[in-house]
C-alpha cells in the first residue's frame, strides 16, 4: 500500500523554488530516507506533506487524502519530529506528553499507561516529574520523539533527528527509530547523515536545489551510481609488502592502505578491472588468499551523485 505519494510537488517563496517538481511514492512500512544539503528542500517537503504549507503546485496524497484538506483526518495517523521541536520547558516530562495525549485524543482512560510506557521506553521515567527545561539536548530530544508517537501514529516525520547529538545519543535515537519501524510503520526521514540513512533506511531519495538527484534503495544507488569499487585483498604475510608496492604503482588505484598484517584494502577498481589487478598481483610474487569486492557505501554514492549532477550543469 502506498502511504505518500506525490507529483510534480512544487513549492516556491517568492523567487526561490524550494520544491521543484518532485515525484516519489513511500510504501508502508518502509523507512524512507530524504537527503541533502542544507537548503536541498527537506523541511519544505515536510511541510507540504504536514499541511502546514499549500503547493505552489503538483499534487500530494497521505494515505490517498489530502494534507492540506484533509488534515484533521490525518492527524491521528501521523507523528511528527520537527526540525527544531519545542517542548514546554516549564512542565515536567510527564505533562509535556498529557498534553499531547489529549491533542491527539488518545483516549482518557489510557493517557496514563500509555505516557508512562512512552517514559520507560525512552528511558525517561527517572526524570518523569523533571521540568523539561532541566533537561540536557539528548533528554529533550528523546521526550520530543516520544511526544511524537503518543497517538501510535502509521507514518512518522523525522526531521533530522539525531543532528546536534553527541554519538551516543543519535546511537539510542535509531534504535528507538527502528524499534518502531520493526513494528511495520512507516517512517519518513530527512537527514544530511549518511550513515543514519544507510543504517535505518530501506530506500533513499538523494536531493538537490529542490530536485531528485536518484531514488532507490541504498544497495540499487551504489551498484548504479558509484564509479568504483572498494576492495579488499588477503595475502600471506610475507608478501603483504609486495602487494602493497606493486597496487600503490597501479594507476587508478587509489587509498591503499593496510588492514592488518595480511589485508589490504583499497579504492578505484570496477568490476572490469579486478582480473587485471590480481594478475598483476600474481605476476609480481604476491601470493593471494582472498579478494573481496566490498558495496559502495551511500557516501560513496552521494558525492558521485552530485559530482555528476554538477558535470551536467556544466555540460
Ligand atoms: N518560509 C520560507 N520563506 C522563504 N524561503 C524559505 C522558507 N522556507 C524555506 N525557504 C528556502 O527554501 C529552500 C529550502 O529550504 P529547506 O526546505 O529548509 O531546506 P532543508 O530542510 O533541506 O535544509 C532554502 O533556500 C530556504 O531558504
Ligand atoms: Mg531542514
């Protein structure tokens, strides 16, 4: 079933087109994942699909209403993480989330098991009668995405969750993410962290200036769209110096570097070239025990994206 789907979304302020003819389709249960630079057109789109803005043009549909129409329709399936939440900083924990129990019409007789299952999975209950405003960056983010999912919403918005977190806290923020994304609901994530987007997301969409670069998931970008592989080659240890000698005179090969005392791992291979480098390799003495071609990574994928994309306004 598909859960958003858009066409020619376009959205303009004044001269500058934020959203500039957009079309994709997010399935249910899918962790969708939306990035780009700053300014690429993120938080615009989210906006367009929350209601809070009108397309320019195009069209838009969650679960086949429409945003902008339909929004108190929509509202009970759909949870939202701003870019920059605002919590009441003067009420505890507990209240911020009552309050939005009740805005959500969760109904009265659950509000309290509900918020506090909400606290003890967000590792909140301790300071449940805290005043937000006490709490550090992480613990305010935490309560924010509980806030979120008060109502068990279908679909999720997750406006750069986890930026301006230190590691360990973006590192519980995705395990609360695809705790819930395991329970088969849909999540719409904007970021500009690739490893975020390649460790919780199903399929990409990569943008730029308002437009779509690609769309796929992440193992269909990298095989379409980066230039070359990274691989790994195992020899005994003894010749392990030779390898390295004889792959760092290799033209195209670059970032050779060693593993350990019987890896190496570098950049620049195609699939076309690797016969050529492991004879080469052979014929040189090096005795090889294992060669592994290793999967672009989206990073690898995102900067050949737009490398390319630049070339072609160039052209
Ligand atoms: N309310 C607004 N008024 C005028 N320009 C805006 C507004 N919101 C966003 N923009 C512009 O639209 C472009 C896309 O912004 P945004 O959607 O916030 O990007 P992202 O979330 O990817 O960083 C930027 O050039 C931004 O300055
Ligand atoms: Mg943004």
């Amino acid at each position: 079933m598909t859960v958003i789907s858009t066409q020619d979304l376009v959205r303009r302020f004044g001269d500058v087109v934020a959203v500039n003819g957009l079309t994709f389709d997010v399935e249910r249960g899918e962790v969708f994942g939306f990035l780009g630079h700053n300014g690429a057109g993120k938080t615009t789109t989210v906006r367009l699909l929350n209601g809070v803005l009108s397309p320019t043009s195009g069209t838009m549909r969650l679960f086949d209403l429409d945003p902008v129409e339909d929004g108190p329709a929509l509202r009970r399936r759909v949870g939202v993480l701003t870019e920059s939440p605002s919590l009441d900083e003067r009420l505890t924990a507990r209240e911020n989330l009552k309050i939005y129990a009740e805005l959500y019409d969760v109904p009265a007789a659950d509000v309290s098991a509900r918020v506090d299952e909400l606290l003890g999975q967000f590792d909140l209950s301790e300071r449940a009668d805290s005043r937000a405003g006490e709490f550090s960056k992480g613990m305010k983010q935490r309560l924010a995405l509980a806030r979120a999912l008060i109502h068990r919403p279908e679909l999720l918005f997750l406006d750069e969750p986890t930026s301006g977190l230190d590691p360990m806290i973006a590192h519980q923020v995705h395990e609360l993410i695809a705790g819930y994304a395991a329970e088969g609901r849909t999540v719409f994530m904007c970021t500009h962290n690739l490893y975020e987007a390649q460790r919780l997301c199903d399929r990409v969409a990569v943008l730029e200036h308002g437009h779509l670069l690609a769309q796929g998931t992440p193992h269909e970008l990298a095989s379409r769209y980066a230039r070359s592989q990274r691989l790994e080659i195992e020899a005994t240890p003894a010749t392990l110096p030779l390898a390295l000698k004889t792959l760092n005179k290799m033209s195209g090969i670059e970032d050779v570097e060693a593993q350990n005392h019987s890896v190496i791992s570098c950049s620049g291979a195609t699939q076309e070239t690797i016969p050529d480098i492991v004879a080469l390799l052979v014929a040189g003495g090096v005795r090889i025990v294992r060669v592994t071609p290793l999967e672009a990574s989206l990073e690898d994928v995102y900067f050949a994206l737009h490398e390319h994309a630049a070339k072609g306004a160039q052209s």
